[in-house]
C-alpha cells in the first residue's frame, strides 16, 4: 500500500517534468525543487553562482560528506511531432510518470529529496549533500565540480538510471579531431594536388580496423565516426586541401589520455599521413546564470572495486530494505565522470529507471521504482552516516 511519502515522490516528480529544463534553462526546475526542500525542512538549501541547487541534511553529530547527484537539465523533445503525449505534461497515468526527464533524471532527484529529507537528523553522523546540477548534457562532470568546492565529498552516489542496482563502474567518453593536410588544385586536373579527403579514407580505414577493448565490467570499448568536413566547402571545381574527422570513442578504466593519442597517431602513420593533426575537441558551455565552461572532451571511464567499503555498505544498507542490488555498470558517461574518474572520490551509481529510457520519445518512469529509489536513498545515507 502507497504511503504519502509514496505519493510526494511521484507528485514531485510529476511537477519537476512540468517544468522544461532543456540544456541552459534550469533555474524555474531549481525554483521548484527549492520549495520542496524548504518544505521538508532541509537545514541548509543553496543557489550557487552556476545555478547548481544543493540541499543539505545535517546530522547532529560529526561524520563523512555524503553527495547524492542528479541533473536538472534534459535533451530537447525533437522530434516533437513523434511523442504521442505532452512531452511537458508530468502526466501520472498508470503505473508511470510520463514526459522529458522523468527517466533522464528528474524522477531520482525527487527520489533523493525526499528519501533524504526525512532522514532523523538525531541519528545521523555527517551530512547528505543533494546536488540538482546543471548542464550534465553537455559537459559532464564541471558542475559536480563546483557543488564540491562547497561540500567537499567522502563519497559520491549518482542518480542516474541503474534500474536500482548498484553501477560501481561506468564507460567514460572521448571526442577528437584528426585533421588531414593536402594541396589544391583544379578538379579537372586532380593530380595537379593532394585530395585531402583521400588521405582522410586511408586514415579511416586504419582506424576503423583497430581491435576495441572489453573490460568484465564497464563493458566493450566502442568508436565512431560522427563528422566528415572538407575545406573549401562548397567545393567549386577545387581539390580538397584539408578534411577534418570527429571521432567519438567510448572509453574504459585504465585508458590514459596520452595513450588514445599516441594510439591514433599510429594509425594515422600507418596510413602515410605522419602529420595528421590529432587533438582532444574543446567543448564551452554557458550555464543560464552566465558561467562558463571550456574544457576538452576527456571524460575518464572510472572503476570502483566491489570490496570497496562504499559498494559494501551500500549493497548491506539495499538488502535491509529488501532489494536485490546486482553489481553494474554505466554504459553512459554521467557526473562520475569528474568525481571517480578525474577526482577519484569514492563513487557509486544508483538510481530509478533504466539506461535505455534516456533520450527517447514518450519518455517515463516507473512508480515503483521512483518509490524503491526514494527507499533506497534514504537506506544508504543512514548506512554511511548512522552514528547506532
């Protein structure tokens, strides 16, 4: 039977979805979540100079820094004439919460604001950080950066999709440019130049045959090919002399920056174009209170071990609930990102809905598990932080 904790979770949920949040446009999401916390009486609720809300449950004795993460900000609806229902509508209708970022997260960050904020405080050594963050979508990791300047993390929980498992590993994401050089000329006349587009096919082609990594458990490294751009564009009658690639690779623990590079300008020797170009691309982003973000696209993969007291604690804290959480992993880059990968704060995935959820039409979330999430949260908090 639903208890009115039952019902706040799914009703908050349902009004954080009602509220659009696409990338750059969080602060009315903030505004609503802020009153939900001061309602259940969060001891300290702040707006950062990001826009990043944290709200914190401060135990009544001393202890660790426990950050629970999700991100205010969604993808975008297109292609709006697909979604049969409102993509804005919150709609509670069977047994989900439907509409933009019910899975893609909003229905964890009303998991984790509820599940916390009615933690006994009398109980608790340390503090519960509940960090709704900004611009996840683009830029993963930078505004988790800054909510731990604030509230320095001993451990970090992330929100996103495990479908209420414990995700104790997560691929991370890489996006380079290889720039390949020729010389033009008149197309009547190619072999007067160098076709920069040709060159480009043979380094494809020895990138495309390199042997991609699996690990046991983040998972099979992946690689795409996601642009094609040539120099002068629109060609008039002109031989190519420059054609640049993005590539999009899919990165596993134990992968070093240095080591991907050196990996590609192998490649890029083999096909006779030593002097391809290859670098990290630069992404930049302006949060909607006017920070920015220029970074580039390195998001490290990130292993936390099963024997790691964090993934020990949060399992036993899971099973006195009742739930059954199976060990996992990210396929996705999220916020880990920053705080295993780049940070290495002790870090774990857990959350309501599944991966596959993110980013679709007619997006939902599942009661039950918006409930079990709330459940768990709060078990896991009192796990880390019980001073009994």
């Amino acid at each position: 039977m639903p208890t009115a904790a039952d019902h706040h979770v799914v009703d908050l949920t349902a009004r954080l979805v009602r509220v659009p949040s696409v990338l750059g446009s969080e602060a009315n999401v903030a505004t609503v979540l802020q009153e939900a916390m001061e309602a259940l009486g969060f001891d300290e609720i702040t707006v950062d100079a990001c826009g990043n809300l944290t709200g914190v449950v401060q135990g009544a004795h001393d202890g660790p820094t426990i950050v629970l993460d999700g991100h205010m900000d969604t993808v975008d609806v297109l292609p709006r004439d697909a979604w049969t229902r409102d993509p804005w509508s919150g709609a509670i209708d069977g047994d989900r919460v439907w509409g933009r970022g019910g899975s893609d997260m909003k229905g964890a960050i009303a998991a984790m604001t509820v599940g916390v904020g009615a933690l006994d405080r009398a109980r608790l050594g340390g503090r519960a950080v509940v960090s709704a963050s900004v611009g996840e979508e683009q830029i993963e990791g930078a505004a988790l950066r800054e909510v731990a300047r604030s509230y320095p993390p001993d451990f970090v929980v992330i929100g996103e999709a495990t479908e209420l498992t414990i995700a104790h590993a997560g691929r991370g994401r890489a996006e380079l440019t290889i720039e390949a050089q020729g010389s033009p000329a008149h197309a009547s006349s190619p072999q007067a130049g160098r076709n920069a587009v040709l060159a480009m096919q043979q380094i494809l082609t020895e990138i495309e045959s390199l042997s991609m990594g699996r690990h046991d458990v983040a998972g099979p490294e992946t690689q795409c090919v996601t642009a094609i751009i040539s120099d002068p564009y629109p060609a008039h009658s002109v031989v190519p002399s420059r054609c640049v690639a993005t590539y999009e690779r899919r990165l596993l623990p134990g992968l070093a920056r240095d080591d991907l590079l050196e990996q590609l300008a192998a490649a890029c020797e083999r096909a006779g174009e030593a002097d391809a170009k290859i670098e990290l691309a630069m992404t930049s982003y302006t949060t909607d209170t006017g920070i920015s973000w220029n970074q580039p696209k390195w998001f490290p993969a990130w292993l936390l071990e099963p024997e790691h007291p964090l993934v020990s604690q949060a399992v036993r804290a899971l099973e006195r609930i009742g739930q059954q959480p199976a060990l996992t992993s990210y396929q996705f880059c999220t916020n880990a990102a920053w705080s295993a990968g780049e940070a290495g704060i002790p870090t774990i995935g857990y959350g309501p809905s599944r991966e596959g959820l993110a980013h679709i039409v007619d997006e939902y979330v599942e009661i039950d598990q918006l409930v079990a999430a709330e459940q768990g949260y709060a078990a896991i908090v009192e796990e880390l932080l019980s001073v009994d």
